[in-house]
C-alpha cells in the first residue's frame, strides 16, 4: 500500500443567477428560496456526523447577497407573491400561472411520492398547451388550488426537515385539504430555513471541517470581461460579437468586490476561487494573483490543451496515463503565479448526472472502486483528486434528494484506507504544486472553450447590447446623480454574469428562458432608466430568437440510404445522418419525459429522409391521441402530417400546404413506416425545391388538437438540397 493516501476534494459550487429587478425590488423566480429550503443548508449540514470528510465549498457572492434579502429584508419573487395570494382570490390568470409553473420539480422524485400532488398534476395534465391550461382551470376547485400552493412550496424543502419538522410532517401526513394559515406558516418556515444558511458555512468554515471559496461577484466569464477575443484561441473561427468587448477593469471589480463580501460574510478573504464555469486563461492570472488568490480550479480539459496532451482514459473511465491529471500545478510566475487544480470530468459527471439512475449503494460502491484503482495506479506519491460540481442541481434527481447517497459515501469515505477526503487548499499547504505551466489555455469546465457564452447570434447580440450600454454609462461618468450612476454600474455588472448567455443560443433551454431574457435585457435597460434617457428600441426587442438555425447534436456527414421499416434495421443505416438529441440539446430545468427522444435527418440525391425516436412505445393505445407535424419554413407553407394507428398497426403521412388559413392536402406520403421508431422518405421533386436549396423544418406532437412539444425547442433544423458532388465536397471539409 502507498505511504500516502489518495486525497479526495470535493469542492460544491453554490450558485444562482441574480433574479432581482432593483428597480422594482422583485424577483422573478423563485430559485434562490426553493434551493435555500433543500440545498444550500443541507449540503455542509450532511458533513455533521463526519469530521474526517473535509470539504471546500464555493460561495458566489450574487447568490449569498440574494439569501440574504430574503433573510433580513423579507424579499419576495412573483411565485411567493401567488402563494401567498388567497386561493379564493385568484383570477384566472393567476389560476393559469399556477396550474403552469407549480409542478416545476422533478417529477418522479419530487412529486410523484406524494399521491396528492400527483393528482394534481395526473388532473392538469403532463403535457399541456396553453388551451389545455385554460381548459383545465375548470376542473379545480379554490380548495385545489390552495392545496397547489402548498405542495409547490412544500416538495422543495430538503429531507432533513421533511422529516423532523413537525409542521412539514403533518402537511405531508395532511397531504390536502391545507388551510390558507397552513400555508402562511410554511411560508415563514421556509424563511427560518434560509436564515440558517450563512450561519452553517461560518460555522464549520471556523471549525477547520470545510473551506470557502467565491467566484467573480456576479458570476461572469472573467476572460471574455479581460476580452471577447480570447475565445478565439481554442476556436479559431468563431463568429464574435460586432464590437470587441475588452474591461479587465470590470474583471478587477468584479473581483475584488466577491473578495470584500466574501470577508463580510464569513470574516476572513478566501484563498481559493472557481472561477465561472472553470474559465480561465493566461491573462486573468496576474489578476488573480495580485487579489491573493492563491489557487483555482478548471477542468481537464483545459489541462490537456495547456500541455498539448490527451487525457487518456479506458472503457470504464479510469485514467491511463493519471500523473498528469492528479496533481496540482502553477500557472505564472514569482508573486504573480496561481495554483491550478483539474477536475476529475468523469469521476464529477458521475456524481451529477449517472449516479442519480442507480441505487444509491451501488452507487457509492463503483464510485469508491474507482478511487482504490486511481489510488493503486498513481504510486507512491501525494496524488490530489479534484471532484468538482454544481451543489444543488442535481439532488433532485436522486431519490430522496440525494440524502442516502451521500450518508451512505460519506460513512465509506470516513473508513476507507488509503483514503482521506481533504480541503484544497489544506492538501496545496502540504504538497505545494511542484510543476510549472507554461501557458494556462483560455477554456472553461464544457468542450474547454467558450462557445456556451458567446459565438452563437443570440450571444454575440447579447454582448453588442452589453457593450454599447457600458459605453452610454461611461460616457456619463462625472455627470449626473453619483448615486443613480453607482446603481446603473451595478446594472452593468450584473449584466456580465454569464447566466443569460447561457441561456442564449441553441446550446440549453428551460422553461424560463423568456424571464432569464427579459431579466437581462431589463439590466440594460435599467441603466438608460437611472440615467434619466430613454431606453432604445433595440433593448425591447426580445434576444431570443423563434427564426434562427439550431445547432445540431451530431453534424451530417454523407449521403444516407436507410431501409424504411420502422426498426433500426442496423448501426449504420443512420449512422452519417444529422442528428437532434432532445436531451442533450438542452433540457428544459424541471420537465417531465418528452414523448421525442431524437430525430435524425439526412438525404440522397432524391429524398429526404427523417427518423423520429419516441420515448414511448408506438404500440400503446394513447399514441392514438397523436398527430406528429414536420413544419416547414422553407419551402414555406408546408407541414407533414403523420399519425398512427396502434391497433390497426397503421401509419399514414400526408403532405399538406396552408394559405390563406386554409390548409389542404397535397400529396399522400407513401414511403413511411412505424414500428420501434418512425421513418419516411419525403421526395425532393415533391417539395419542390432543387440542389443548394434550403429546408428549414421543426417537429412538433399534438395531442387530440392541442400542441405538447415542440423541437427544436427554439428555432428549426436546416439541410441543404444537395447536388452531385456532395460527397466528393465532405470529403474535402
């Protein structure tokens, strides 16, 4: 056995977009409360019991500075405000708002355990239009909706006061038929919750069982702040913003004001940073060395560009040549060098989003021998383990948000030889980092590079408007009330977070998207408003945008020629199709599973060929209430009908075209098949459109006349009519 045991960091970064209007004084979701009740305490309160498991834990200042309006200000978010809102009372669009967004939680772990609950949304419906929303107010009473009101509020709080609150126990045991007092004192429960947050950090924090760590104030891309064209140096081509954005003063403010709250809260400056999403690179290292930053995190990906190396990994994961990931490194030279420590991306992505799938013993037992073959495979040296992930997202997804998971880990860790679990900065005090990079690559934690923030149109607009808003600001600068021009740089600085661009382009989407683009665009136009000048068209223009291609999960690459069965006849049939992956194209934050999975594309010279994967078995009866739709945008006017006949084993397709709010049929579709999946052959001639001609389509599944989904969720896929030298031209790209 080694003389040193395999030290474990695991570092939670604690995280949520800035929701407040300060304008207006209010929140326009409800994150940072729902997260407080069931997150936020529970994660260090978990490490109660177990004194050998140290931990670093990642406070972004933006999300403590919301906690805390919440605890001594009495904030409020438009959800709390219809919670709190007599039943009896709702309007009918309130009653809409709730039937709507009250079951945003996951569905099988957070509301289907609660046969109540359930109901509810068994009687609203899983998928909904907002016809059917309309429709389904009729069938809940004021007693119903006041019971909503609970449940929605009630489901978030964590196990740990779930089951040792004596109100939370009795509403649970109650399960309907909740008063509106009830509802005030969960309410206020939830407050006393949040109040216990900060509390706990400092606690353990002066207690020597867990580090803290900050992140820039608001969360930005601190790079593209120094400036956007440092995306350029992992992606060459990328298609920037208009006008070059370039601030390290905004980069330095940032920094500096997360250090000063960071010591207001918890008494002392950190010493250690994750910075946004793992984004670094070489310019922002002086910075962070002049601040006292000692050591960061990123991803291992940015190690492997850095040095101009693969991180090897066999079938399973485990590392092949893990001397270069497990260690610590310095990035920078003399006083203004920082450490760097690498995420483990598979042992982290484990832990966020497979591990949720298995019981949670199983779990824990590949997860621990997995370390023991790191442990054995690295020698006889200090090897550091970097774990690093969201701390709230992903709990609800395991059952009973993730409790017996981690009881059950931490109790191995505690026991585990040639284990230990340790503090980053407390394994940097004993093994200081022994090799030098010569230079860190700009990239982040995802594909090591920038392209979720900037890049896509809707991203790129983003900053334009971001840019030419601070230009306004600054030109101000020495003129008009300081304090209106002290709020309005607030406005800007929460405008560089890097959450909107997040949800800008096709790479996530959520339920919210409208409230994270208004909510940004109001930053901006805040500023204009404190400024006492009016607020430019262009920033009520929404960023999102209906129109606009979506970037595809897996590109197409050459001519396809698939047997139209309705099976997957064999691997390669589909193999060199586009493909549009529903979850990996961005899933929605808290929604239930989609009747599409995947849809595949491709064409040969004749045809254009389309494979719809369900989520569900076509030969269920309810596939009968179905009707799947291929919209088209170009050529303009067309739709695909198909519907399926699960007891009659019947498929039919027709081609329809619309005018003048008219639609009628055009041609039957006589090449489609449904089976295990749906595919058709759509001719080229039949669309009339030729070689080099653009087709521009979204699906989208009815439910007895009712829309339920649509995808992509934003925009359309595109192919191109091609021409006889297709293939000869990929081969050449």
């Amino acid at each position: 056995m080694s003389d040193h045991p395999l030290s474990i960091a695991f570092v939670w970064h604690m995280h949520q977009p800035y929701y407040k209007d300060d304008l207006t004084g209010q929140y326009i979701l409800p994150w940072v409360r729902l997260h407080g009740i069931k997150d936020y305490y529970d994660m260090p309160a978990l490490l109660t019991d177990f004194p050998a498991i140290h931990q670093t834990f990642n406070l972004v200042p933006s999300l403590l500075k919301q906690i805390e309006d919440y605890v001594d200000h009495q904030a409020t978010d438009k959800f709390l405000d219809l919670t709190l809102k007599p039943a009896a009372d709702l309007n009918q669009e309130e009653r809409i708002f709730l039937l709507k967004n009250s079951f945003m939680a996951n569905w099988e772990t957070m509301i289907k355990p609660y046969p109540s609950y359930w109901m509810l949304l068994d009687r609203r419906g899983k998928s909904v239009s907002p016809r059917d929303l309309e429709n389904a107010t009729r069938y809940f009473t004021a007693q119903d909706y006041r019971d909503l009101q609970v449940w929605f509020n009630l489901t978030w709080f964590d196990p740990l006061f779930k089951q040792s609150d004596p109100l939370l126990k009795g509403l649970i045991e109650k399960g309907s038929g909740f008063t509106e007092q009830e509802k005030l004192d969960l309410v206020k429960k939830q407050r006393e919750v949040m109040a216990l947050i900060i509390p706990e950090y400092r606690k353990l924090a002066d207690m020597g069982r867990i580090e803290l760590t900050t992140t820039p104030y608001y969360h930005p891309i601190l790079p593209l702040l120094w400036d956007t064209d440092l995306a350029k140096v992992a992606t060459p081509d990328i298609a920037l913003p208009q006008e070059r954005f370039s601030h390290p003063e905004d980069a330095r403010e940032q920094l500096e004001r997360a250090l000063a709250y960071h010591e207001k809260c918890f008494g002392a400056r950190p010493r250690g940073m994750w910075p946004a999403e793992g984004s670094v690179a070489q310019e922002i290292v002086p910075l962070l060395a002049d601040a006292g930053i000692k050591w960061i995190g990123t991803d291992e990906g940015v190690l492997a560009r850095s040095l101009g190396v693969t991180i090897d990994r066999d079938f399973s994961g485990i590392m092949k040549n893990p001397q270069v990931l497990y260690q610590p490194y310095r990035a920078g030279a003399g006083d203004k060098a920082v450490s760097v420590v690498f995420r483990d991306h598979t042992l982290s992505d484990l832990v966020g989003f497979v591990y949720s799938k298995w019981d949670y013993k199983n779990a824990v037992n590949d997860f621990i021998d997995r370390l023991h073959r790191i442990r054995k495979s690295v020698g006889n040296k200090p090897r550091l383990v970097s774990i690093i992930l969201d701390g709230e997202n992903a709990w609800e997804y395991y059952q009973n948000d993730g409790r017996d998971f981690f009881l059950y880990l931490y109790e191995r860790l505690s026991k585990e030889q040639g284990i230990r679990c340790t503090g980053v900065d407390e394994y940097l005090q004993e093994h200081p980092a022994e090799e030098t990079l010569c230079n860190l690559h700009a990239g982040s934690w995802i594909y090591a590079n920038y392209r979720i923030w900037i890049g896509h149109e809707e991203d790129n607009r983003a900053w334009d408007l971001l840019g030419r808003t601070r230009d306004v600001l600054a030109q101000q600068a020495g003129n008009g009330n300081p304090e209106a021009l002290a709020k309005a740089w607030e406005e800007i600085y929460i405008a560089e977070g890097s959450d909107w661009c997040w949800w800008y382009g096709d790479d996530h989407f959520s339920e919210n998207d409208a409230e994270f683009d208004l909510l940004f665009r109001t930053h901006l136009m805040n500023v204009y408003r404190l400024l006492g000048l009016d607020v430019p068209d262009e920033l009520h223009v929404p960023v999102l945008r209906e129109d606009r291609e979506a970037r595809p999960t897996v590109q197409l690459t050459s001519l396809i020629s698939p047997v139209i069965d309705g099976q997957v006849t064999n691997y390669f049939e589909w193999l060199s199709a586009g493909l549009y992956d529903v979850a990996r194209g961005g899933g929605a934050m808290h929604r239930g599973d989609s009747i599409v999975s995947r849809i595949y594309y491709g064409f040969d010279l004749k045809n254009l060929f389309l494979r719809i994967d369900p989520s569900q078995s076509l030969a269920d009866d309810k596939v009968a209430d179905l009707a799947f739709y291929l919209n088209f945008l170009a050529p303009k006017g067309l739709d695909i009908e198909i519907r399926i006949n699960p007891r009659e084993h019947r498929v039919t397709a027709s081609l329809w075209r619309g005018e003048n709010s008219e639609r009628t049929v055009v041609a039957p579709i006589n090449t489609i098949a449904a089976g295990e999946i749906i595919e058709l052959a759509v001719p080229f001639e039949l669309l009339a459109v030729k070689p080099n001609d653009e087709v521009n389509f979204f699906l989208t599944v009815e439910r007895k006349g009712s829309e339920v989904e649509k995808w992509p969720y934003r925009g359309f896929i595109q192919v191109k009519v091609p021409t006889d030298d297709f293939e000869a031209m990929m081969w050449q790209v």
